[in-house]
C-alpha cells in the first residue's frame, strides 16, 4: 500500500497518463490531497471570496485532466470500461455548476451518477 506522499505524487506524475491502472490506494490518497487543498482554498474564500474564488478556478482547470486520467486509470483497474468516466464523474462534474437551476429529477440523477462514482472507485483491482 502507497503512503500519503506517494500516492499524491503519482496523481501529479502521472498527469496524462490514459493507458496504466491506479490502485485503491493512489486514487484514495490523491483524493485526500486534493480535498485538503479545496478546503484550504475554501478558507482562503471565506477570507476575501474574490481571490478565493480565482485560486479556485485556477485550481480547477489545473486538476480537469489529472482527474479524468486517473478516473480513466481506476476505471481500467477495477475492470470497467473508461468511457464509463463520461457518465460517472464527467456529467456530475459539470451539472454541479448548474444544479440549483435543474429540475429536482436532474438533481437526484446527478446525486446518484456522483453516488456511483464513489462505489466503483472503493471497489478492489481486478486481476488480469
């Protein structure tokens, strides 16, 4: 099993990297790191919400295609097939921005769509 340091720095190193697999483990620890640093962005908006708010957005475009790449890696490691990105984590993601202006069926879809995503990133590799 990775350390924290380990698993987080792989999430980094392994910025376009579409073809391999992520273990449990890295994709958890990215995970861990990656919402320490939202929560250290969401303290910095509270402070003053206009820099909170571009830090924010910085971040965000920073980490789209690392997310997708290790959802795509994971994906591929539990078995499933990485187009399944698209529907669990990629729709979900853009709805968030949308989702007081959608009807309340749109709401729970995408509840559930974020729901899935977490159930089949917690699930254990599959041998080949």
């Amino acid at each position: 099993m990775l350390s924290f340091i380990e698993g987080f720095s792989m999430y980094w190193t392994r910025y376009f990297d579409f073809k391999g697999r992520s273990t449990r483990s890295e994709f958890w620890w990215s995970f861990l790191g990656l919402t320490l640093i939202t929560g250290a962005i969401a303290g910095i908006e509270k402070i003053d919400s206009r820099v909170g708010l571009l830090i924010y957005l910085i971040f965000s475009i920073i980490t789209v295609i690392p997310n997708i790449s290790q959802y795509v890696r994971r994906f591929r490691d539990i078995g499933i097939s990485p187009y399944w990105v698209i529907i669990t984590f990629i729709i979900p993601s853009l709805l968030v921005y949308t989702i007081k202006h959608l009807p309340w069926y749109l709401q729970v879809l995408d509840i559930l769509l974020i729901l899935s995503d977490i159930v089949l990133s917690v699930l254990p590799s599959k041998e080949d």
